[in-house]
C-alpha cells in the first residue's frame, strides 16, 4: 500500500457537487493499494500515519502526531498512486489491486484509524472526486508499506 500524507489547515471532498467528507486541522491521506498488499499493510499504515511526528510543537519542531494535536483525517482511495509513467505517455495502471479487494484493504485503513479515537472522514470509492486542502506547511509525504 501507499500513502501520500499531506498535513492540512482544512480539507474535503466532494461527489458530483456535494460534500462528502470534510475536515478542519489534520491530513489529508491518499490512499494506493496494489495486487500483493494484506491487512497486515493497512494496519501498519494506519499505525504509521496515526503517530507520524509532522505537527510542530511550541517550539517548532515536527513533534507531534495528528493524535496528540487532536486532529482528523480525510482518506481518499486513488489507485493512480500504482501508476506506472516509465514507458511511453499513457500510465500504466496494472500494478494497482482490483476495486473489490482494494475497497476491502481500504476500509480496514480507516477503521483501524477510528479504532484508535481518530476522526475519519472519506471519499466514495471509486467515484470521480474533487478534493480541496490548504496544505499546511507545505508539508508532503510519501509512504509505503513495503519499501
């Protein structure tokens, strides 16, 4: 699986013109799974997006978590992130997982992040979503369950 973790002021996510998910201070968490991923990758990204240190402290620093600022997640599926560019000018989607087990492994992301008192708010899988966020910071990472 693979995230791509954005620190955010406020975020949301819209279907077709209405709000489905909103948040205010927290991340924005795009959410990629390929064909070989298990629970076992969706619980360690939760426990790694849940206590990544990217939030300052009162003394600047990237100290604290999205827990212990008290923020929220906005979770968006997007099997782009498998997008394969390195040949040719199409993207290659092969890597990414097949929507049933995707949709699967993506739901165990978030609920093991509710299991841990976090807020989550999603998009609708599958659907064509338009998400807004002021990114704070900016702050963006990219992390994977395997590498």
């Amino acid at each position: 699986m693979r995230l791509v973790i954005q620190r955010c002021k406020s975020a949301s996510v819209e279907v077709n013109g209405e709000t489905v998910g909103s948040i205010g201070h927290g991340l924005t968490i795009l959410v990629g799974v390929t064909g070989d991923d298990t629970q076992k990758d969706a619980l360690y990204l939760a426990d790694k997006a849940a206590g990544l240190r990217i939030f300052e402290d009162e003394d600047g620093r990237m100290n604290h978590s999205v827990e212990d600022v008290g923020g929220s997640i906005l979770s968006v599926s997007q099997f782009t992130l498998y997008g394969d560019c390195r040949k040719g000018r199409r993207p290659n989607f092969m890597a990414a997982a097949r929507p049933e087990p995707a949709l699967e492994l993506y739901e165990a992301f978030n609920e093991a992040l509710r299991a841990r008192g976090l807020k989550v708010e999603t998009g609708v899988f599958g659907a064509m979503m338009d998400v807004s966020l002021t990114n704070w910071g900016p702050v963006t990472l990219i992390v994977d369950s395997r590498e």
